[in-house]
C-alpha cells in the first residue's frame, strides 16, 4: 500500500511493526507492538521485551487493522507525535 500523510499523521501506538532495514544489524527483524513513541524512537513489545529502535535509521513494515502492510522509511515518522499530527507532510515517496 501507497503511504499517504493520513497513515503519517496517525497513531502509531498499537500497530503491529517489523524492522526490515537497518543501519544497525541488531535491529532487523525485530517485530511486535509498538507500546510507545518519542521523538527520535519506537519501543516495540518484542519476545517478552521491549526493544527500542531509533527511527531514522530504520524502516518499518505497519500492520494495520485490516491486514495491510505498510513499509515507512523512518526519516518519515520522525518527530513528536502530537507535532506529526499537526505538520504538514510533503510527499517525500
């Protein structure tokens, strides 16, 4: 699916996520829920532990609700997520 500034601007917390790329190799193929969100990284519930992945140097793969897969390059996401929700996104894809 085509990212669009709705699914940019919206909740994060709560998606399923995995880590397909990585400037860091620990990183990738790491997959569970997002349980929080900062400016700079995702915690995501993963085996039992939370793992926390700095976003721009990752990019993720969304599950949402209905089962589709969305691939968000980090540089994206990053920011505060009540600034994101107000900023308006130039299409950078």
């Amino acid at each position: 699916m085509k990212i669009t500034p709705a699914f940019v601007q919206g909740e994060l917390i709560g998606l399923n996520a995995k880590v397909v790329k990585s400037t860091n190799p620990s990183y990738v193929d790491i997959k569970g829920t997002v349980i929080d969100e900062t400016r700079n990284t995702l915690i995501i519930r993963h085996s039992n532990e939370d793992a926390v992945v700095v976003k721009n140097t990752s990019v993720f793969h969304f599950t949402t609700a209905d089962g589709t897969i969305v691939e968000v390059d980090g540089n994206i996401i990053t920011g505060r997520p009540e600034d994101r929700v107000k900023k308006h996104l130039k299409r950078r894809w």
